[in-house]
C-alpha cells in the first residue's frame, strides 16, 4: 500500500485527475472479496486524499465463463454482487467489461446483448454505469462495430463504450477504406454513449507475433500484443492514433480520456519520469488532434 501511495502521489503532482483501479492492482493486496473491499476503502480514501477521483473499476476478464467453464456459471450474481461492493467502496460509478475470447462462446447478438442488459440491470439499481469494451482478438464482438451493435441491442442507458485506442485501432484497420471506417464512427456513435477513450499506442513487431500460435498465457497474438507491447503516445510506437483521437472527439464526446500502458522495460522504476512523459504526450496528443479543452485525463495503474 505505500507504494500504491507514492504512485497516487506522483499522479496527482503530474497534473491528472484519476484513475482505473483494476483487479490485479488489488488482487496483489487481497485475493477474497472481503479482504478486497477493506483494500478498496485503504485505496479510496488515498485518492480523495490526493483530489483524484478513482474513475471506474475494471472487472475480471469475461462477462460471463463460455462452455468450457460452465461449473463457474452458478457464481455469476454473487461476483456481479462483489464487484458492486467494490464500487461502493471506493466511489466509483463505472464498471468496465470488456468481450470475451472464451472459445465456444455463442456469437448470437440477442445472447450477448441480454448477458450485457443482465449485468447492467444490477448496476443500475445502485446507480451505476457499465462501459462495455471490444477486444480485438475475441471470440464475439471483436470491433467497434460488434460492440456497438450489442450496446444498442441491449437497450439500457447505464450501458456505454469504453473506447481502447489500439482495439479501435486494429478495427478500423481491418477495413480497407480506413478513412471511411473513421467517418463511419464519427456519424454513428452518440457522444453520450461514449464514457471514456483508452489512449495508447504500440510497437511494431518485427518479426510479427505469429497469427496461428498463442501465447503462454493463452492469449491470441492480438491479445499478447495488446498486453505486453503498448507504448505511451510518441513515445516509439507506430499506430494512427491521432485519427482516431479526432475522430471520437468529433463526435462531442467531452469526457474522460485515460493513458494505459503496459511498458516497463522502456521506464524501469522511475515512476516519476513516467507519469510525467505520460500526461506530456496526452496533451500533445489532444492539441494536435483539435481537442477541447473540456476533456479531462486520467492515467490507469
């Protein structure tokens, strides 16, 4: 816990305005929801401490477990129940949730958006959000598109898009008419349907992580280097990051942009020199992409 107290402390002192918590920042403290929640009230309390506001809170992996997990099915309503406790803990409103890569998985739209509709039924009823996110390489609801159709589909208006540059990215990139996939996001997606943009970008590869191999951890190559080769914006990386910056703040959204990297060879542990290139390259990023100044920031850890 001191050094999640430095790390808030940096933050703060960088000139950001929040953060994420997510599960295995504090799983690396507790490992039961009990001791969880004690955990998230120590957290919460350092960062209204500090003036930062803890943003949302992210979920463990998957929505609901896919066939080959069905023996975990029965707990889905006590983890719904826990991860609402934690929100409650720490003054959070927003739950993130991002698509499954469970194989098996029915890819039926009516299916997922009734799982999504499920979920945020539970969280409306306590007066929170759900931002609902794309993964690039999952099994169902693997682009902006797929996504948005199963926001829409569910039909709540606690559920929202929480917008992954490098997924948004690796979605539009998929169409051969980039530019018209960017347009195509500016006229469809309601700015109030957006709750935050994840801004990040990501080193080329060379060779390319092999497309027909997974990665010890499981993951598809998409996965593994989404998780294991992300780079703060300018900072050596390579995607057209600032298109799709434009392009989501055209739609008005003037909400919470958020840095999430997972880069610590490049920094070591001068956390200091991070936070600080992090919240220098964020505003470079918003000024060159013609943002408002309305827009607030705010760094996962």
């Amino acid at each position: 816990m001191a050094f999640a107290s430095c790390l808030i402390g940096l933050l703060r002192g960088a000139g950001f305005d929040g953060v994420e918590l997510s599960f295995p920042d504090l799983l690396a403290s507790a490992n039961r929801y009990s001791a969880l929640y004690e955990v998230e009230n120590v957290v919460g309390e350092m960062c209204t401490g500090y003036g930062l506001k803890i943003m949302s809170s992210s979920r463990s992996p998957t929505l609901k477990p896919g066939p080959e997990e069905a023996h975990c099915e029965k707990n889905a309503c006590s983890r719904a129940r826990g991860w609402i406790k934690i929100m409650s803990a720490v003054g959070t409103d927003m739950l993130q949730v991002g698509s499954s890569d469970s194989r098996g998985r029915s890819q039926n739209i009516d299916q997922l958006a009734a799982e999504v509709s499920e979920l945020a039924d539970k969280l409306a009823s306590h007066g929170f959000r759900l931002a609902y996110e794309n993964w690039c390489w999952a099994t169902h609801a693997p682009g902006l598109r797929d996504v948005g159709a199963s926001v829409e589909k569910a039909g709540r208006p606690n559920i929202g898009l929480y917008l992954d540059m490098f997924r948004t990215v690796m979605g539009v990139l998929k169409c051969k008419a980039y530019e018209g996939s960017l347009e195509e996001l500016v006229q469809t997606v309601l700015a109030e349907k957006v709750f935050f943009l994840q801004i990040r970008d990501a080193y080329r590869l060379d060779p390319p992580l092999n497309n027909m191999s997974e990665h010890e951890s499981g993951l598809q190559p998409r996965g593994e280097w989404s998780h294991e080769h992300r780079s703060l914006p300018y900072d050596g990386g390579y995607l057209p990051i600032q298109g799709v910056v434009r392009a989501v703040l055209q739609t008005g959204f003037r909400e919470w942009l958020s840095v999430e990297v997972f880069d610590g060879n490049k920094y070591g542990d001068d956390l200091r020199q991070f936070v600080e290139q992090g919240m220098s390259t964020c505003k470079q990023l918003v000024s060159e992409a013609s943002a408002s100044r309305e827009v607030v920031i705010a760094l996962d850890f």
